[in-house]
C-alpha cells in the first residue's frame, strides 16, 4: 500500500502508533523536554522523528489487532504509561531538588520573594528554581537525556508491545521511589539547614546578652548571605548528590522493565 513508508499495511500502522505513544509517554515524562518550557510543535516532531527512526530497528511484534476502537485505546494507554513510568523516576530527582531549595528558601527567609514557574503555571519559591536550573544542568551534562533514548530501543527487548501490566511490585517501588523526594531534598539541603541553626542560635545568645541589639534587623540579611556563601562553597557535593542520584537511574530503569513485564 505504502512501499516508500516503514508500515504498509494497517497492522503495522497500528504497531507504529503503540509505538509512538510509548515513545510520548517517555518525552512528556521526561524533565526540560517534558516541561511547558519546550514548544509542543517542536516535542511532536521530536517524539515523531525518533519513533520514525526506531521503528525499523526494532523488529517488534504487533499485537493481536483488537476487534473495537476501546480496546486499542486501552493497548495505547498502556504503552504510554510504560513512558510515564520510566520519566517518573526522574521527575523524583528533579521534585527532590526542588523541594530541598524550598527548604533553603525557607530557611534564608525568601519565602515572600516567589515567583511564577512557566513549567507548571504555579508560585514557586525562588530558590527552587536556581536548584532546578543546577540539577537541569547536571541532568544534560552527564548525558542522562541519552539513557532514556537508549532505554526506549531497550524497552522493547523486555516488554513487548501490550505487555505491560500492573502488580503490586510495580506500586510499591514506585510508591518506595517518592520517598526519595524528602531524602534527596533534605541531603541537599542540610549544609544550610545546619550553617543557619548555628546563625539562629548564635543571634539567640546575642539577643540574650545584647537585649537592646535589634537582632530581626540583622538575621535578615545575615541568613541571606551565610546561605549564598554556604551554598557557593558546597556547590561540589549538590553536584555529587546529583551524580550519585542520576547513577542509579540505570539499575532503577532494569527494575521497572522487570516488574511491569510481569503479569497479575
């Protein structure tokens, strides 16, 4: 029918699409393709173009073709939610940073300086988009952008197409890889959250010995600039934290493919 196309019959018309929605799934997925940030002209013909030039490398086999427009639906779905889960364990890295830099807004006393984040339409603090801004730059210099694409030829190698399913494994890792977002936070986050405990207790014992020092004067901008200068000086372990965080994105990527590989 189509000789000049890679699908030429409606078969594999249909095993292009699953294919594509689980290539979809991945980019709407994944942070700094995923975000409002990057145009939806230019994510469409991305998420195009790389199932275009997959498709022919991957020799999948289609599934039986359903008989109603629901159930293809269904087998849609569910190749995008292969996507969705993949990007999810990332989009945990990056909600980790931006949780440890509302902790560090919090704490340095920015928490009235909030600005509108265009990735998600809401207020956010703005330290938390300096973090992010940080770890986008970490997540693209350490080529973590390439393992997803590799992760999208390797995925069919497991799973093939309508061969996702849902377990109780699959819920409690991805529940166990939230808790992952206080934890990365808080590591991040900890050099100042002490430098500006010992700050506030120092300026207690100054306002207990010096009454008539006005000391709400002088925290302000003190937990500003010790915050910046500590977050300068340990600017190295937030990219190590990153490091170590983005490294195990390849073991957790073999773990998921394992689990919603598996039936009931």
């Amino acid at each position: 029918m189509f000789p000049l196309l890679p699908f030429p019959t409606v078969r594999d018309v249909i095993c292009f699409m699953m294919v594509l929605s689980r290539v979809g799934g991945i980019f709407a997925a994944i942070p700094v393709f995923g975000g409002h940030g990057v145009s939806l002209r230019i994510k469409i013909f991305t998420v195009f173009m790389i199932t275009l030039v997959c498709f022919p490398l991957l020799s999948v086999a289609a599934p039986q073709v359903p008989s109603d427009a629901f159930t293809l639906a269904l087998l849609a779905l569910s190749e995008v939610m292969i996507g969705l889960s993949l990007g999810f364990i990332t989009q945990v890295i990056f909600a980790g940073v931006e949780f440890s830099g509302q902790i560090i807004g919090m704490q340095m006393g920015l928490t009235i300086s909030q600005i509108i984040d265009p990735t998600r339409g809401t207020q956010i603090q703005m330290m938390s988009v300096i973090q992010t801004l940080f770890a986008t730059l970490a997540f693209l210099s350490l080529n973590i952008h390439h393992l997803f694409i590799r992760a999208i030829m390797d995925s069919f190698k497991v799973l093939p197409l309508g061969g996702w399913h849902l377990n109780g494994e699959l819920v409690h890792f991805l529940v166990t890889r939230t808790a992952d977002i206080f934890i990365i936070g808080v590591r991040l986050a900890a050099p100042v959250m002490v430098a500006l405990l010992l700050a506030n207790v120092a300026l207690g014992i100054m306002a207990r010995a010096f009454p008539q020092m006005n000391i709400f004067m002088i925290s302000l901008p003190l937990h500003i600039g010790l915050g910046l200068i500590i977050l300068g000086m340990t600017l190295t372990m937030f990219f190590h934290v990153l490091q170590v965080s983005f490294g195990q994105l390849a073991g957790y990527i073999d773990t998921l493919y394992r689990l919603m590989a598996k039936g009931g």
